[in-house]
C-alpha cells in the first residue's frame, strides 16, 4: 500500500492526541472534599477489570479513529500488482506480451487488451512512483529503459505486432538483466496467458526458474492477465500456398471465436497485385476450411496479394498475405523395375490433365547419378538404397524432399534410416488386410480441406511388408501393423507404405488411397518451392540478411516502419520477396490454466491479477480511502457504543429506601 | 438570631406538638404520657384498693354502689427530655448541590429544640466528633435555648466521628427515658451503628434518625476525573466518576439499606435528608407521623 499524500501521514501523531487528553484531563482534574470516601474507595476497588478494559477500547477507538481519518486523507492506494505488502520499488521489469493475440478487445472495451494492460500499468506506476522501468517487450526481447511512465503508450516498443511471444525466453531475459541490477526490483508480466505464448511444458522452463531462483535478491513476480470474454471476432488463416500453373491455390481456414452456431456470412476481400476482388462466403459454424484458387494474370511470373475480412474484436489477424513466383512443373521420379506398381506410380503422379506434373521412372542402378534438385518428391518400389544412392536420397531429404518408400516385393536385407523391410506376409486365404484406422488431421490420408475422409477403407491387401525401425505410424492395417509410417529427416520426410500398387499385393492401384498419398507428397514436396515466398513473423526467413533492405510492398493497414520486422505483410527483402503471415499459434486460443501457470512459475510465488472482464478499471491501483472512511466511522460507531451507559444503571435511590 | 432558626418555619410549626412514642418519665407535669399513673383528667382504670393506698384517690360513688373500695387511676402526664445528637465529624463539613450537612443539622435541631421547649419540654444537646463533645443538658427554660443555639453555632466539623461512642454515653447516662435525635451521614461502621441504638432502645429512649445526605453523593454525577479528599482523614484519591459510578452507587444502595434495617431494628425513625430538601415540610411529615392515631 503506498499513499498519494504521504507527507499527511505525518498527521498519524494526531492519534495521541485522544490519549493526550486523557491523561491531561487526569491531570487536569478537580479537587474536591469528600465525605463518602468509604463508597469512594470500594468503588475504585470494584471497578478495575472490566471498566479498565472498556477504557482501553473506548481510548483505542478514538485514536484509531484519528488514524483512518489520517490514512484516509493520504490517499491510500492498494495496487492488485504491489499488494498490501509492498513498499517502494526500486526496479520494474515489464515483460510485455506483443503477440497478435493481445489485440484482441474485451467484449466491454473498445481498446485492446494490450492498450488497456499498457495503461493499467502506466497509471499504476505513476502513482506508485516506481524509480526505474525497464521494458522487456515479446518482439525484440531486448530490454530497454523507459525513462517515464507515461511514454508507455506512444512507444514503438509497445505498438501492436503480428509475432508471437516465447514466455521461457521473456523470462530468462529479465533474469537475466537483473542478474546486474542492485535493489528491490520486480517483474511484471503483462500477458493474456495464451498457452501457446507461455509453453508451460517447455522444458527452459527449468532454466528461467533457476536463474530466477539464483538472483541475489529474488524479484516479485507479477502476473498481470486480463482474461475474460472477447469482442465478437473473426479471423482468417493461410494453411498453405501453391502455385499451380496459372492459378494460386490457397488453403484457408475462417474462425470465429463466439460461441453462436448459426451461420454467418463474411465478405472477403481479395488482393492480387493491386487489383481487387470481393466476395461472400458463409461460415456454417466456427470454422471453415476451404482452398481458394487465385486465377493469375496471363504471363504472371511473380507478384502478391492478400485476403483480408472486415476488422473486428482483433484487428491483427482479419488479413493473410501470399507471394508467388514463377510456375515450377512438378517433377517426381519413380524408382523402381518396370511393372504394375511402378506404371500406377507414375500414373498417380502425373495423372492425365496435370499439365505441370510429370514422373519420370528410372532403374534403382540410376538413382545415385540421377539429379534431384527439382524434384518434388520420389517414390522408391525398391530395395532400400545403399551407398551413393543413399547418399543421394539423404541430401534430397535434408533439402526438404519428400520420399515414399514402398516394399520391394520380396526379402531385402538393406536398411536405410535404419529401418528395413519385413519378409513380406500374406492374408490368410479368402482374407485381406484392411485399414482400420488412420489420422485425420494429418498425413497423406488426412481429411480434406472441405472435411471430407479419404475412402481409405475401401483398400485391401492380400500381400505386404511392414518397414522395420522407428518411423510414426499415421495409418494401421486390421491388426496394428503400419500402413503408412512417416519419418522426418530435416527439412525434407521419409514415407513408408506398406504394400504395393499392384494388384498381386493390394488395389492400392485403384486409386481412392494411392492418388491422394502421391499428389498430397508431391504437393509437399513442392511447397518447398513456393516456401521460400511464405513465412510468418519473426522466423529466421523473416529476417534481414546483411545488405538487404526491407520494404513493404502491400497496402492493407496502415504499416508502422518502426515495427515492420514484427509485422505481417508483403516484403521485398534485397531480391526476396516474402508474403509474412502472423505465426499460427497466435490463432490458437487456448488459455493457461491456473495448474499450467503454478508448473510454469513453480517456486517463484508469484502473484497472479486478472482483471477479467474490467477493460474500463483505468488502472491497476485503486484509491482505498473510503475503506478508511468507513473504518472511522466503525471506530466511532464503536467508541459510542462502548460509551452507552448500562441499561441496568443502579438507583441509589430506591422507593424503599427513600420510604 | 442565628443563622439557622427560621421564624417563619417555626411559627407555622408552632401548632404541631412534638410527642413521644413511648411513656416518658418526666420529673415535673407536662403533655407526655408518663408510665406511671397520675392525676391528669383523663380516666386510665379501676382497681382495688389496697391498704396504704391514698384514700383521697377512692370512688367513693363506685364505693356507694357496690360496697367496695376502688381506687381510680388516671393517666399521669409528665414532660419530656429531648437530647439532640449532632455528629460533627467533618463529613458533615461536605457542601455539594445543597447546604452543608452540618447547617441542616443545625436547622432541624435547633427548630425542634425551639418547638419542645416551647411546648414545655426539655431539650439537651450533645454535640460529638472522636475528639470533643459537647454537652447541654436538657432544660425547660427559654433562656436555656440561647445557650443551646449559640452551642450548635460554635459547631465546627472536623475530624472522624465520634457518634457511636456518644450515642453509648447518653444510654448509659440518661438514666430517665429520653427522646434521642440523631442528626449525622452516619459514615461509618453500621454494626456499631447498630449496636448503639439497640442500646438506646434497650434503655426505652425513643430514638429519632436524620439521615443528613447531600444529593451530590447521591447521585454521584460529574463530568471529568476528580480528587477527592477525604473531609475527615485528609486522604485522597483521583478517580474517574464514569468509570467508577456504578460501583459507587451499588455500594452506597447497599449502606442506605443496611441503615435504614438498622434504624428500623431498634424501633427508631428514620428521615432519609437530603440537603437540598425544604425543611418545612420534612419537619412537619416528621411530626405528624408522630401524632398518637387518636389525636389524628
């Protein structure tokens, strides 16, 4: 508790002064001659005890009283963040959470989450009048100096971004810069607790308590939330980006965060190299995938745009923004002897009306000399490689490759990424090997964007080889074995079959299971392409290299220079031009809860304010001097009770005696 | 004139008789029943003459009609020794809302004493602390009063009371039933308070209680912390009234009922005074009550 007039507090002597009087009215008293001295001295004997006690009380009431009212008048203020126990602070380090996410407006506020943490806490130390204030913001983690309060609303330092924030790092920062700060200093965490911010089972996490736990003199941590129900919001997301000759696939995703579950219908708005196209989609309930194809200009080789909805409870995540370059053909290479799995391959491929894709199928003896630079992905139904071709298949993986492997039709001692193929099995007669189950959400066999499955349950196998080794399994056959494994190999994957297109083995040929595993791989394979058009905030990509100059190529918004880093939009970064989205996790709303932030902050007691659902409270402090108001007038109210003479009040007087 | 008589009080309670409650036994006639059989109008008994009896005192018209001798006794009136104790201790110094005690003291015994005297009784005066006393024996005579006025004007209260041990000696000494007016606080010990007119009874005086008591320590009210000083030792105390009222009017409830049971064992009256109380009426409700029921 600190006090806006602590000069009055001087005032509290006053608190004598019912004392003062009373022992000056002892003092002070009358003589007088006494006759009934014997009453006198009986009474004085009786009445100590209880009357004493009562005096005591009455005298504290009053100087209690005297007290509050002091108190009162020195502008006490209790801030959620110092507590009742706090004193004066020398240090405040302000971690302040810039994530797209904190844009979000409360569902009574106009202002952002992060303008009303903002002014909570500028308000807060100016009336706390803390000496020095230093901010650790979540986009450049670089702690900097603020040399007012008041500045904290007009600095570049705490303007919106579109990055997300990294918690563990945040925190090891601030202890580290009070590693070699003297005094009393804090932390105050100003953050909306998304959980993909704060990562509570990160494993730094750890490490931030250590160094925390190991400062010389441990810093109270504030956490400064404000939680609660959201402004109604929408909000869009680019899950992918793929040129396909002369169209722009993009994979989007439409959410909203109310919980109604009628449909509602939005206009997005389309930009594509300053040309402007509106239309209507319809939200069935509160997410929508959908794959927009962006039709390009004729003879487009590069250019960029964005989609944008109309602005909201969060104004940072209406927008996502897509770059394209020149049109690739999509090339794959089948390894593999010449037969029926090997023609179904390249058929799945490059189907017939896929102009831009083509598959070429070479010898396993080919593949070590065979370039694969611009290949999307190969599709190995071999032996595993060995040697050179292994060396080969290794790079294009680590390049970010797609491979699939399928079984060589018979026993194959090689191994590659150390798995190796099983001795091929075969149903029991009149049987097949069904699929079971498979993931939904990810893998070759996942869902479509539009939500619907892959009929995978329509594959049967008679014959099949199960891949042996760690690799993920994302789709099983009736009795538990793998049908599809996945493994990754830096940038690129390894994908594991385990039966073949050909109809002595499976009716992998028919298509419902195979065209869809071979075109989502190649598709894979290819972003790596357009990859290097995309990418979100903050990334490594996102960064400028030496002598590149960044410069914003879009119009949607209004661009802040001093942030662009942190910012989505389209880039020209030197030669490169970059579409910058937020990072998806900022669209994952998903709160910490109390447990995630006791695990995440264990041995810290730190101190947790939420101040859900008061985005109009102007500030974290409040003015408590109408509790002390009310304390005086209890004290009054008591002192006058304890005055009341008894109702039982002797009469000395009695009828009887007098009689 | 003293400052204590009041000759308008004592001429409208000139028509009021004093009388006694018990048969006195005065050495010259008066208005007083005496226990002994007289010569006074009023008729008391016959009996039977027995021999050595003063003939002068036969029926001789009974004699006519029965033939026997019978002596016909009448009520024998006698006069009345008053002795009036003033306790001049110096609590009776204690001036609160009213007068000082000792003035309606003063006042009471001086109008009674004028009112016996006046109706031909005799009235003493004993003045007592624990360290003088003072006497007037009780006399007929008007002259005699202004020695008992000017006595109970000299009277000046100090020191611790001397009442139990006067209130003992007259007892003892008187040896004629007497009528016995206390005037004091009566602080002090109520058993020997007590004792003392059972004493007085025992030696058939008629006893009388004033009760002096300021209305100030009775009600016991001020508003800040006082000393008190103790009028008789000299010692004192500081107490806060407030706090310590209840106390001390519980205990001074509990002294005015011992007093009064006291009085009221040994058959004497008791007169609750307090000092701010119209001696006109207070005498004149005294005196009546003392009224035979058939003089009413």
């Amino acid at each position: 508790m600190l006090f806006l007039n602590p000069f009055l507090l001087w005032g509290l002597l006053a608190a004598v002064i019912p004392i003062a009087i009373h022992l000056l009215n002892r003092r002070r008293h009358k003589t007088i001659p006494w006759a009934a001295m014997q009453f006198l001295l009986k009474a004085t004997r009786e009445s100590r005890g209880k009357k004493k006690l009562r005096h005591i009380l009455i005298l504290t009431c009053r100087a209690l009283a005297v007290a509050a009212l002091i108190f009162a008048a020195a502008r006490p203020i209790v801030s959620g963040l110092i507590g009742w126990g706090g004193g004066s602070i020398d240090t405040v380090v302000l971690l302040l959470d810039r994530s797209a996410s904190m844009e979000s407006k409360p569902a009574d506020g106009l202002d952002s989450r992060r303008q009303i943490v903002i002014q909570k806490v500028r308000d807060s130390m100016a009336s706390l009048g803390v000496s020095r204030l230093v901010l650790i913001d979540s986009a450049t983690s670089k702690p900097q100096e603020i040399p007012s309060p008041d500045s904290l609303t007009e600095l570049a330092a705490t303007a919106a971004t579109d990055s997300a924030a990294d918690f563990p790092s945040l925190l090891s920062r601030a202890a580290e810069f009070l590693a070699d700060t003297s005094g009393r200093s804090e932390i105050w965490i100003a953050s909306d607790l998304q959980t993909s911010n704060w990562l509570p089972d990160d494993h730094r996490w750890a490490a931030t308590r250590a160094s925390l736990a190991a400062l010389p003199q441990r810093p109270a941590l504030r956490v400064l939330s404000i939680s609660g129900p959201t402004a109604a919001n929408s909000a869009i997301r680019l899950l992918g980006s793929r040129r396909s000759g002369d169209e722009l696939l993009l994979d989007l995703e439409l959410f909203r965060s109310s919980d109604s579950r009628s449909s509602t219908t939005l206009p997005l708005t389309t930009h594509l190299n300053g040309a402007r196209t509106s239309e209507s989609l319809t939200l069935p309930g509160q997410s929508l995938r959908f794959q927009k194809r962006v039709p390009l200009p004729q003879g487009s080789s590069t250019g960029f745009g964005h989609l944008s909805i109309p602005a909201d409870g969060n104004l940072r995540d209406n927008s996502v923004f897509f770059a394209y370059g020149p049109a690739r053909p999509v090339q794959s290479l089948i390894v593999a002897p010449a037969g029926e799995a090997a023609d179904y391959l390249a058929l799945a491929a490059a189907p017939p009306g896929f102009g831009n894709q083509s598959a070429q199928r070479i010898d396993p003896a080919m593949a070590a000399t065979h370039p694969t630079a611009d290949l999307a992905a190969i599709f190995w139904a071999s032996d595993f490689p060995t040697g050179p071709a292994a060396e080969s298949i290794t790079r294009f993986l680590n390049s970010g490759g797609q491979v699939l492997f399928l079984p060589p039709a018979g026993a194959s001692p090689s191994s590659f990424l150390d798995l190796k193929w099983s001795p091929m099995t075969q149903a029991p007669a009149g049987k097949f090997f069904i699929l079971k189950d498979w993931n939904h959400s990810d893998g070759p066999l996942r869902d479509g964007i539009d939500g619907n499955p892959i009929p995978a349950e329509r594959l049967k196998a008679i014959r099949r080889q199960i891949p042996l080794g760690d690799a993920a399994p994302l789709a099983r056959w009736e009795d538990g074995e793998p049908f599809i494994s996945r493994r990754i190999v830096e940038q690129g994957t390894a994908w594991f079959l385990s039966s073949t297109p050909d109809y002595s083995w499976s009716n992998l040929g028919d298509a419902d299971v195979l065209l869809p595993t071979v075109q989502r791989i190649l598709a894979a394979g290819a972003d790596r392409f357009d990859a290097s058009y995309l990418t979100t905030v903050s990334s490594d990509a996102a960064q400028v290299l030496p002598g590149e100059i960044r410069t914003r190529l879009d119009d949607y918004g209004t661009p802040d220079p001093a942030n662009s880093a942190y910012q989505s939009g389209v880039f020209r970064l030197g030669e490169r031009l970059l579409a910058i989205n937020r990072p998806a996790q900022e669209d994952n709303l998903e709160i910490l809860t109390r447990e995630q932030l006791d695990q995440a902050l264990d041995g810290t007691k730190y101190t947790l304010l939420d101040q859900a659902g008061q985005a109009n409270d102007p500030s974290l402090s409040r003015d408590v001097w109408r509790a002390f108001l009310i304390a005086v007038l209890g004290f009054l109210i008591s002192e006058a009770l304890l005055s009341l003479p008894k109702k039982s009040h002797p009469q000395v007087l009695s009828k009887k005696v007098i009689a | 004139m003293h400052d204590f008589l009041d000759n308008t009080l004592l001429s409208r309670l000139g028509s009021l008789p004093i009388e006694s409650r018990v048969p006195m036994l005065g050495n010259v006639a008066g208005k007083h029943r005496s226990p002994h059989r007289g010569s006074s109008v009023e008729f008391a008994e016959y009996r039977k003459y027995v021999p050595g009896d003063d003939t002068r005192r036969l029926d001789w018209k009974a004699f006519a009609r029965s033939d026997r001798f019978y002596i016909k006794e009448f009520e024998a009136d006698t006069n009345l020794r008053a002795y009036f104790v003033v306790d001049a201790s110096g609590s009776m110094n204690f001036t609160g809302n009213g007068e000082a005690k000792i003035q309606v003291a003063r006042r009471i015994a001086a109008s009674l004493a004028y009112l016996l005297v006046n109706q031909g009784d005799a009235a003493g005066l004993s003045i007592c602390t624990d360290k003088l006393h003072l006497e007037v024996q009780p006399s007929r005579r008007a002259a005699h009063l202004e020695r008992f006025f000017s006595t109970l004007g000299s009277v000046q209260p100090t020191g611790e009371t001397g009442l139990i041990a006067a209130l003992h000696t007259i007892a003892e000494k008187t040896s004629q039933r007497a009528f016995v007016v206390i005037l004091s606080d009566l602080f002090m010990d109520t058993t020997a308070l007590g004792d003392a007119l059972q004493h007085l009874r025992y030696r058939k005086h008629d006893c009388s209680v004033f009760h002096l008591m300021d209305p100030l320590e009775l009600g016991f009210e001020f508003d800040r912390p006082h000393r008190f000083v103790d009028l008789e030792d000299g010692t004192s105390i500081v107490a806060e009234p407030n706090l310590i009222a209840d106390e001390y009017k519980t205990a001074l409830r509990d002294f005015l009922t011992t007093v009064r049971a006291k009085c009221h064992d040994a058959a004497a009256d008791y007169q609750l005074v307090t000092t701010d109380t119209p001696l006109e009426p207070l005498l004149r409700e005294f005196l009546t009550a003392r009224l035979p029921k058939s003089k009413h």
